[in-house]
C-alpha cells in the first residue's frame, strides 16, 4: 500500500457509511499557483478558528455519515452495494486535492468543512429549499403535509436542507463562526474567518461543490428538526433510484425517527437491547418498516408497485456491512426486508383508508422483526 492509498484511507473515515460552479479568476491562480498551494500546505492546524463539537452541542439521533464504532451484532452475508461505488467516485478527487493542498493539515480542513455543513443546515431559519436549485421543493413541502397528516403531527417538525451553496456564502459561514466558532466575540472576526474558508475554496473545483460536503441525513431532538443534504440524495440517486423517490424514502425513514422519539421511553425501555449496535439496527430497521409504510398507504405517498420496486432498491442501497459498529444500520437485504414489511402492511390492511396509530403499527413490526434476522 503506497504512502498516498494509506492516508486516503485515513481520510477515508468520514465515508457516508450506511454501513458510513463557482467562478475563479483562472490566470490569476495559475500564475501564482505554486505559491499558493505552498503557503495553503504550510498551514498550521493550530490556525484554524476550530468550532465546537457537534456531539456537544445537539443530541444528534443518527447523522448517515458515520458508523465507526464498537461492539458486535450477528454478522450475517453481507457486500457492498452499488452505492459504495458512487461513494468512492466522488470521495477520490476529493480527497487527493484536500492531500495535495493542505497535506498534514488535510483531515483537519476536511472536519473543519462537515461540521459547517452540519451547523448551517441546523441553524437556518430561513425559508428552505430542496435540491442545488430548488427544484424539489414543492415536492419536499408536499411531503412533509402528508406526513404531519399521516402520524398525527402536525406543525411539530422542522425541515431544512443541506447544500454546498452554503459553504461559498460569506454572511451564512460567519453566522456559523459568530455562533459556535471558538474564541470568536464579534461579527467582525467571524467575518475573518469565513473569508479564510471562502479563500480555500478557490484552490479546488472540489471544495465546496464536492457531494461529500452535503451529504448529511439526520434526525435530531434539537427543534425537532431533520436534514437532508442535497449530495446524499445526488449520490443515492446515481445508483439508478428515482430523485423523487430517494427524498420521499429519506424524508419518511428521519420523519420515522421522529415518531419514535416521541415515543422512546414506552417502546424501547431501559434494557431492551444487549447492546447499542442491536439497539441501532432495530431502531433504524424499523423506520425503514414505517417509512415503507407510509410511502406505500392509500393516504400516504401512493407509491404503485412499479415504483415499490425502486424504493426496495432505495433501502437495499443504504444497507451496510459495519457489524462491529454502533451504527449498523442493518445489511442491504435486511432493509429491503423491513421496506417490504411495511409496504405488505399497508396493502394487506383490511380496510384501506385507514392508517394504523404509530403504536399499532409499532406492534406490528415487532411481532414480525425476527423475520428480518433471518435475511442474509
């Protein structure tokens, strides 16, 4: 293994693992190329303004980046999908000009970029928009209605959308710095420090366009809030499912999680689970079972069985492999599984108008979750 392939690897952690164009004066930069990417690599990691933890600061649910963590769940046939392939696609260029440019300094700068996608997504009051022009919009907002119906929730959930975009906007990246940017007291110095990082992303076509850098999917208690980054539904999308299909199952998988926060201490009381890798698997296989469920209802997204067919795709993409983590999601056959269990609820129901309470249909995954283990 050459000494780039290894620290490719290292910068390799922040994988969205299931398992985890702006304008440049062009002569300007190639003339004064050399010194530019000199004085960029020469970058101490000490310089930079660092930015409160995440963990720290709002208890994140799930973020579909990551899934690094320990002890073991029953590890069962499992390979990587497609979607691992998109992953590595736009991760390379990525990572080799973060190496090529800031060197040591790389893994750094590359944090440094996740955890303002993160904030600024969680922190924007503003009116939101869905896709790098908007363009799903209306489709989001329609969702979110029938969801708000479809569970009895209405007006209790936040929904706000992760995009690139962000990271090139200089008032957005000092409202970022002004709020949780260490050491920063003033609009004026949070001003300096988003002018460092608009500086830096005038060396790379890959920062801050890259996927990676709005490839969050979250729920959280904080505001109630999910987020949906454009680069994850793009990516997802690339492994051949529908666009409209990926932001419903992903919206409808996060609003899933949201039902059960409500719902945390009557369905998964102290002692359910041996362990937190089981604990995530059940909990993540069982919003795919009620995003399904949903998506498939008379009175809920409608989905016919020609496109039953690519959100079963959907859900088999974002499996994963990570049995060792507290993040397993579950394997690519056993999401697909759960997708299956609730589209099969919602069209054997005896009466098609009506939608189970979150607590029947809670009953229901849970008299039928040991038929998921089963799958390979």
């Amino acid at each position: 293994m050459n000494k780039r392939t290894s620290t490719l690897l290292c910068l390799g952690l922040a994988f969205i693992t299931f398992s985890c164009e702006k304008e440049v004066d062009e002569m300007g930069l190639a003339s004064s190329s050399t010194l530019q990417s000199t004085a960029v690599k020469n970058l101490s990691a000490s310089e930079l303004v660092p930015l409160q933890p995440m963990d720290g600061q709002v208890p994140i649910h799930e973020n579909l980046r990551s899934t690094l963590m320990s002890n073991v769940v029953e590890p069962s046939t499992c390979s990587p999908t497609a979607f691992a392939d998109v992953q590595n696609r736009y991760f390379a260029p990525l990572a080799n000009d973060l190496i090529g440019l800031f060197g040591p300094n790389a893994q750094a700068i590359y944090d440094t970029y996740l955890t303002l996608g993160q904030y600024s997504a969680m922190i924007d009051e503003s009116t939101q928009y869905f896709g790098a022009n908007g363009e799903y919009t209306d489709l989001m907002n329609k969702r979110k209605r029938e969801l708000e119906k479809f569970w009895n929730m209405p007006n209790q959930i936040r929904l706000n959308g992760q995009h690139t975009a962000t990271l090139n906007d200089r008032e957005r990246l000092a409202d970022v710095y002004e709020l949780i940017g260490v050491g920063i007291t003033s609009r004026e110095q949070a001003y300096a420090i988003a002018d460092q990082i608009l500086y830096f992303n005038t060396f790379s076509n890959q920062l801050p366009e890259s996927p990676f850098l709005a490839a969050d999917g979250f729920a959280t208690t904080y505001n109630n809030l999910i987020v949906i980054g454009d680069g994850l539904v793009q990516m997802l999308a690339e492994t051949g499912v529908e666009q409209d299909i990926v932001w419903t199952g992903i919206l409808a998988h996060e609003w899933a999680h949201q039902v059960q926060f409500k719902n945390n201490n009557a369905w998964y009381p102290a002692g359910t689970f041996a362990s937190q890798p089981e604990a995530t698997r059940y909990k993540e296989l069982e919003a795919d079972f009620l995003a399904a469920y949903y998506m498939t209802h008379k009175r809920g997204a409608t989905y016919n069985s020609k496109r039953v067919a690519q959100f079963y795709e959907l859900f088999f993409e974002i499996g994963d492999c990570g049995f060792k983590s507290d993040g397993h999601h579950g394997t690519p056959i056993q999401r697909m599984a759960a997708a299956e269990l609730g589209f099969r609820l919602a069209a054997d129901a005896q009466k098609q108008g009506h939608i189970l309470t979150a607590e029947q249909a809670h009953a229901y995954f849970v008299a039928n979750f040991n038929g998921l283990l089963v799958q390979n």
